[in-house]
C-alpha cells in the first residue's frame, strides 16, 4: 500500500459524535490507510499523527475549497480522508465534494466513497432514550445555506405531519434570533406541553441533556454544540428516559 | 464481570445495516461482556457464539414480549444485549423497550443504555453519494402501527416541505400496494423527474443501488430488505453519484 504506482482515492468519512467506541471500523481502517487527511479543524485534531500521514486541518465556511484541495490530492495518487464530525451525509462534507465534481469528469472518475457515521441525532436520541422512534425529519436550523422562510416553512409541515424533530446547528452567536423564532413556531403548532430534549456534546466528557416541555424552553438552552430533538404528539417520559411510541393514529 | 454479585444490566444495541467493519467499538464491547443476546432471529444469526453467552432468538412481531423478558433477565443479574439491526432507536427494538417500562418502577431503575448504530438509510445514502445531504425526514411505510391516512399526510408534508425523504419497509408481500399508492401520491406533489433511489441490502454482498425518476419507478422495484430515498427538488445527479446540495431557496 505504499510507492507513487498505487492508485489514489478520496474517502469521506464520519467520525461520530465524539467517543471514539463511536467510530466504525471501517473508518478506522480507512484512516490507517490513509496518507493524508483533511478537514475542519476540530475534527482532524480527533486522528492521531503518525509517520506517512500529513494533517490538512483548515477553517470552517471553506468546504468547496477543502473539497476540492482534497480531489486534487486524490487524483495524483494520494489516499485521501476528508473528516466530518458525526455523518459526512448529513449537513457535512460529502455533498460538498460532489458539488465539486460538477463539470470535473476526471475527477468524477477517481474512486471516491462515503463511509458514514454515527450522526448526532443518532447519538442524542439514544442517550435520552428513543425520541426518534416512530417517523420523524432533521432540519438545519442554520440559515447561512437557506432563507429563513424555508426554514419556516418546514417546521410548520413538520409539525402538521406530526413527526418528531431533530435540529443541527439550533443557535449560533452571530444569529441568536433564529432559535427564538423557532421555539415560537413550533409553540404556535404543537402546544406548550410538547417535549423538547437539549443534547450537548453527546458521547463526550461535556455530555449534557436537559427535557422540558416547548413552554419552559428557552434559547439560552441550545449552543452550536446541541442538538435539538422535538418529539411528536405521542412521545412521552417513562422513568428517566423520553421515547416516542411505535405506533400512531 | 462475572458472579451473581455483578448488578445486571441491559444494553439495547444497533448492529448496523450488515457489514461488520460497521458496527461501532461500544456495541462490539456490550456484546463480548454480555451473557444473554435477545433479538430477532437474523440479527441474533451476526453475533457470534461463545462460552457464556446464551442466544435468545425469536420470531419478528412479538417485540414487546421480547423486551420484557430482556427486562426479566437483566433484573435478575444478567448482562443482556438486546440487537437491532442499524440503529436500535430508528424503526426498530428501543421503543420496545420503554414501552414495555410502562408502569414499572422496578425495571425502570435497571442500567440501561441505547447504543447507537448505522442506520440504513445512512449507509444507503453513502452508497449513492449524498441524497440526504440537505434537510429531510424519516419514514416508516408499513401500516402495520399505523392507517395509511397518516402515511398519506406525511407524505404530503413531506414533499410540501421539500424535504428529502428516506423510506424504511417500503415493501412486503403481504400489503405490495401501499408502496403503489406512495408512488402515487409522491408523483403527484413532486412529479415525474424527481430522482427515487432503490438501495438493496446496502453493505452486504447482496447490496443493490438503482437510482431512477418518479416517473420510472415501479412498486417492484423495493422490497422489505430495500431502503427508498427520494430527494428533494434539488437532489441530482454528478457522474455515478447522486446528492443533495447543501444550499436552498
């Protein structure tokens, strides 16, 4: 697996939540091979140096960039990892590599695969419980990548099609208004009895989970680090847990 | 870890969609200190035998009967796994589990953890490229635990909302036109060139990946083992790939 002859690739890979017992072996092996690794700062700071392997950590709000630095190395015969936190398929870095392969027919051609994770919703919906457990949607709260409206929007069919929520990026320091107009959508839609679960920095030593009801929530309670789960008209506490039943209607 | 002094305990665990190398370190540690595996009968068939470890395989459809005698051996001192395949809070064993908590107080206060794993739709994804790479919902299409009229309404939502949408148990032998009428009613809101992709058995030998339009797919083209993605208005094609832009609106 070594020698300039072997052919590069580009793999992008989910590093879970944070727990390392959360990242699957084929990520694991992915990384062994790997000769170099790029991705944002945080996350590359999760794989171990070694000798053979060159660390590319970079800012996040380049994806395109890194994407597109990470096919160049692929494509003259490195074995290229791109790191996202969590699932590169979910608000992570694989779609902005195949938005990079537009109108690049060489490097459509190399041999790229996504290896996925354990995302955090994943993470956080098994720690309180099973708030995920009947039919349910995951919304980006962040409004870099889209209106407000839209986001608007989707809440309040969420909310009618009564499935339970998940949120990514609920609150960021240069827009705290957003989850504040969220709370109060989803208020309006599902009534302030309505459970909402606050899972921070799941799987890590800063873990920290907080359920109350859409009337006691407040904003202060999300950071860019929480993920927000939102449960349907059914899901409930039993104990210390918080699951949404398997059946409905 | 071994004598009856041990306190028991009951992990609920996700095996992921089939391919070993994408079951996560924490849930391979549950079941090599585990003394009782508890779970449908294919997904029992991937744990490995050993001294000291007794199988509980049973039959599908009897999930709360399964869950409680889980509960029953864990209150007893055993170390009880109980598997899932993917993950254990998406469609599947968790919600079992704490409905069969349900009014009792002595089970609630066993050691119980939800171990997350890859789900389906995840590995799907993956395999296709980033078709869930924007925001998007979950849906369980067997009426089994639910009138079709609320599979309808979601699916309405759904597409109203332009989510993304992944669909598990699109398909069984027993109800084939339930995945008509969604087919139906999705060409209806989304029309006849939104791209559907059929993912087949994803990370096992038999995997299957077949990416077509609305207007192209037909019923038999899922079955049980086959996870349906559809995607958004802007989900689209890049060489063999098939992703979902991270930007909207």
């Amino acid at each position: 697996m070594t020698g300039k002859e072997e052919p590069g690739w580009l793999a992008i890979a989910g590093l879970g939540p944070g727990d390392d017992q959360l990242v699957t072996p084929e990520v694991s092996a992915a990384l062994a091979e790997a000769t170099d690794v790029v991705g944002y700062i945080p996350y590359v700071a999760r794989v171990a140096p070694r000798p053979g392997l060159t660390l590319h950590p970079s800012d996040n709000r380049v994806e395109l960039d890194r994407a597109r630095a990470a096919l160049e190395m692929a494509a003259i015969g490195k074995r290229v990892v791109v790191v996202s936190s969590g699932d590169p398929g979910v608000f992570a870095m694989a779609s902005a590599v195949f938005e990079a392969l537009e109108g690049r027919e060489d490097w459509q051609a190399l041999n790229i695969r996504v290896l996925p994770g354990i995302t955090a919703m994943l993470a956080a919906a098994a720690a309180a419980g099973a708030p995920l457990g009947h039919d349910f949607c995951c919304i980006n709260l962040s409004d870099n990548l889209k209106p407000w409206e839209v986001i608007e929007t989707r809440l309040r069919h969420a909310a009618r099609a009564d499935f339970a929520m998940a949120f990514y990026n609920p609150r960021s320091a240069s827009r705290p208004e957003g989850f504040l107009k969220a709370l109060t959508t989803l208020r309006e839609e599902c009534g302030s009895d309505r459970l909402i679960t606050f899972a921070r920095a799941v799987s890590t030593p800063e873990q920290r989970l907080l359920t109350v009801t859409l009337g006691e929530a407040t904003p202060e309670m999300a950071d860019m680090r929480t993920v927000v789960i939102v449960g349907n008209s059914a899901t409930r506490r039993v104990g210390r847990f918080v699951y949404s039943p398997r059946s409905a209607g």
